[in-house]
C-alpha cells in the first residue's frame, strides 16, 4: 500500500531537517523566564520481557487506539488489541518479529521566553534510530524505508532503520482549536497551558504528537532469580554512555495489577547507569503477598510518579497529561510491570531531537518494562492443553449492530452480544500483548492444542525472509 494514500494530509517525502530560524515573534499561556524557549516532551518506551530479560517481538499493538484524523505511516503497521481483524484477513503485517520496543505517545510542548511576541515560525524535526515513526499529528514529512520508491516497506527493523518527522514552517502561538474528538486519550494532553501549534496546510493542536515502533534494546533488561524472589536489573546503555560515563535513574516502581483493580507495587532506587556492560545494576523483592494489594495503593502509585516527573523537569499539568491519558494502561490494566524515568541522554541517542530556535529541551520519558506476571504463566499453560473453539462464532462480530463502533476501538467485546468461547476468553485474558505471549509459549513449551490455537485463529507471526532475518 502506498504510503502517500494513508497519510491522507501529511507530506511522504524523503526529508533533512534544515535549522532555518523563522521571524520573531511569539506569546503563550505560559513563558520561560529565560530568553530561550522551554520545550517540554513526555512519552513512554514499553518491552516485553520473558523471564530471562530477553525481548519478545511482535508488540506492535494499539493500546490505546487514536482519532480517525491522526496521520498513519501505513494503518497496518500497529494491530489494534480486541481487533479481530486476523482471523478475517490474511497477510497483514501484525504482529512483527522485529518489533520488540514500542515508542508511545511522546508529545511536545512549546513555551516562548518572556516578553516575546506572536505568532513565530519554527521547524522541529525528530528521528528514531532503529525503528519508524509511525503515527503523527498535526502533518509532517515523513520518511521511512520504502517511502521515496512510493511504497511503505513492512522488511525487518535493523540497526540502520530510521524513521523521520519533520514539521517545517510550523508556526507556534496563534491561538487554534485543535480536531474535534471525544477521546480522553486525545484530549488529556490539551489541558497543558503551553503555546498552539499550526502547519503551513492549517492543521492545529496543543501539542505535536507522534509514535513509532523500534528494533533495539530497552535501557532495563529484567531478569527473574527464583532461588532468591528477586528481580536483577541489567543496564543497557552501552551505546548511549561512553566507558566510565554515568547517570542515575532515581526511583522505579515494580508494579502489580491485578484483574479485580486492586494494586500493589515496590518502589526502590536510585540506580547508577553507566558505558560498562554491567553485571546487575541493582535487585528487588519479585513477589507481593496478598495483603500488599489494595485499591488505596493506585492513588499513592499516581502521586509518586507525578511527583518524580515534576521532580525530573514537566511541569505539574503536563505531569498530570501523562498520567491521565495513560491511566487505564499504566495503573488499571491486570499485569506486572517496571516503571522508570529514562534518562535523557539514553532518549537523545535513540531519538534525537532538532528544533531552529535556541532552547532549554526537557524530555522526560517512561520506561515500561511488561513483564510475565504470574496470572499469566497459569493462563498460558491452561490455554496450551484445552479443546480448541472453531473460529466461525467472529463472523457473529462483523454483523453485530455494534461491529464499527467495535473496530473503531470504541467498544469492546461485552458490547456486542457474541458468546465468546472459553479459550478465546483466557487469550484475551492475557492482556495486551497476549500474542506474543502465546507465541512465545509455543516456542517454549509446543502442544498441538496450541499449535492448533494458532492456526485456527491466524496468530502467526508476520512472516520476514531469511536473508531479512539475517541481517544485524
């Protein structure tokens, strides 16, 4: 599919990021006190672990999918999580192996110095090393492999993979409404006082938004020491930090949800990173007893991440955006999982950042470390021995009154009046990245009830050639 048709009002060019300084002038809700711009941007990277720290392929789903009018790279690239939409067609690229990090929901804030006038033109332009920039809004030019030939390639993700966005000719300050949506995920990051943005085709929003999917290294490798209940934390900054180089991560949280909405969670650090590949960056307690879980720990959770993403540089309400707009995925969704502040010279390396104005750049971002929680493992293993459902009962979904809403991401699986089997039920159970989960399991542990699982539901992994497979 050809890129330039999915990207509807954005510009699919192969681009540089020219530092050309526009005209003076511009004002905001809120401005700097210095005579440099304050750039502020939050995002999440999100891995999955098995148990060996190792990381498993094929994450490229939409936990929270977005506005009909955000821009795609392609629409196929990300898989939706209730889509259903590969039991019915063949052949699209979901769930790909070489997606094994995904970069969630970054936005970026402008606020002007003091005393400056409005509006002022900018070009910002950012780049992900080892990964496409797959989402975006408002229009930008993109380039990804494939695009200057006319045709997005879905090939491996490689160490020399870059993805591109640039937005030149932005004007920042003119006050502008931002599309219509009711979405919350949409709509949590406006409530920032912080300058509008427009493109020169007139597309306009708080902030700039974007996402992307990558083929490298998480900055935490995670590995589970049973004989000790511990977690031991590997840093992986190898390509980030020179030999003797460091930095700290302050505070991390192990967190637990469970399926009835209770919390528990370990908060620990600070941990030292450094260029040397080291043996453990520090250890923690792996398991909770029941009577750590509750349902007063999620507000507690919130504060003292709130409080450490202020502490590391947004302010309050752009603390506040994040954590409300990834509420559901951080705090509500059953599983275990890390949390930590990325340092910024791990984000500046992977994803670097240009902007034509002088200013002070504040990147915080959330690492996300998913790991297999216990619940997990039970349901896997449970899965892997029972009778396998025939497939025909997702025709019933497709002619249910409520299907469009349904793959719009506007419903879910309860709204639409289809007995759903029981396996199909314990996959779903297994939370978002329930087939890589599954896929994983079959390499470990083959039955043919899964194998059979697999096949009836067309959850194979989107396949890549040999000589792709091979490449570093």
């Amino acid at each position: 599919m050809h890129a330039n048709r999915t990207c509807r009002h954005g510009r699919i060019s192969a681009c540089g990021f020219a530092i050309v300084l526009g005209t003076l002038a511009l004002a905001a809700p809120r401005a700097s006190a210095s005579d440099l711009w304050t750039i502020h941007e939050w995002g999440t990277f999100t891995a999955l672990q098995d148990e060996q720290g190792n990381a498993l392929g094929g994450i490229n789903v939409d936990d929270e999918p977005l506005p009909q009018f955000v821009h795609n790279l392609n629409p196929y690239v990300l898989d939706r999580s209730y889509s259903l939409g590969h039991v019915m067609m063949k052949g699209a690229p979901e769930r790909h192996p070489f997606v094994t990090l995904r970069l969630e929901t970054p936005v970026i804030y402008f606020h002007p110095p003091r005393g400056s006038t409005v509006p002022r033109k900018l070009d910002v332009g950012v780049s992900l090393r080892g990964g496409w920039l797959t989402q975006f809004y408002p229009a930008a030019e993109a380039d990804a492999p494939g695009l200057k030939e006319g045709s997005f390639d879905f090939g491996p993700i490689t160490r020399d993979t870059v993805g591109k966005l640039a937005w030149n000719g932005l004007t920042v300050g003119q006050p502008a409404p931002g599309p219509a949506t009711d979405q919350s995920v949409w709509l949590a990051p406006r409530k920032v006082q912080a300058a509008d943005v427009t493109t020169a085709d007139g597309e306009s929003e708080r902030y700039l938004f974007y996402r992307g999917v990558g083929n490298f290294a998480a900055p935490l490798q995670v590995v589970a020491d049973p004989a000790r209940d511990e977690l031991a934390i590997h840093a992986r900054f190898e390509d980030v930090l020179a030999r003797g180089q460091s930095q700290q991560i302050g505070r991390l949280w192990l967190v637990h949800v469970l399926a009835n909405g209770q919390v528990a969670y370990r908060a620990f650090g600070p941990l030292i990173v450094g260029g040397d590949r080291q043996p453990v960056a520090g250890r923690i307690h792996a398991s909770f007893a029941a009577g750590d879980f509750s349902y007063g720990r999620l507000d507690e959770l919130r504060h003292e991440l709130q409080q450490s993403l202020v502490a590391d540089g947004l302010y309050a309400d752009e603390a506040n955006a994040l954590i409300e707009t990834w509420n559901r995925a951080y705090f509500r969704s059953p599983g275990l999982r890390l949390f930590f502040l990325v340092p910024q010279a791990w984000t500046d390396h992977y994803l670097p950042l240009s902007v034509s104005a002088p200013a002070e750049i504040r990147r915080v971002m959330v690492g996300r470390i998913e790991l297999i929680s216990p619940e997990q493992r039970a349901l896997l293993k449970k899965l892997a021995t029972v009778k396998v459902s025939d497939p025909m009962w997702v025709e019933k979904v497709y002619r249910s009154p409520n299907a469009q809403k349904f793959f719009e991401g506007r419903s879910d699986l309860g709204d639409l009046g289809v007995k759903i089997p029981s396996d199909y039920q314990m996959y779903l159970d297994l939370g978002r990245f329930r087939n890589a989960l599954v896929l994983d399991q079959q390499r470990r542990h083959p039955t043919p009830e899964l194998a059979q699982f697999i096949d009836r539901y067309d959850l194979q992994a989107f396949p890549v050639s040999e000589s792709a497979a091979d490449k570093p």
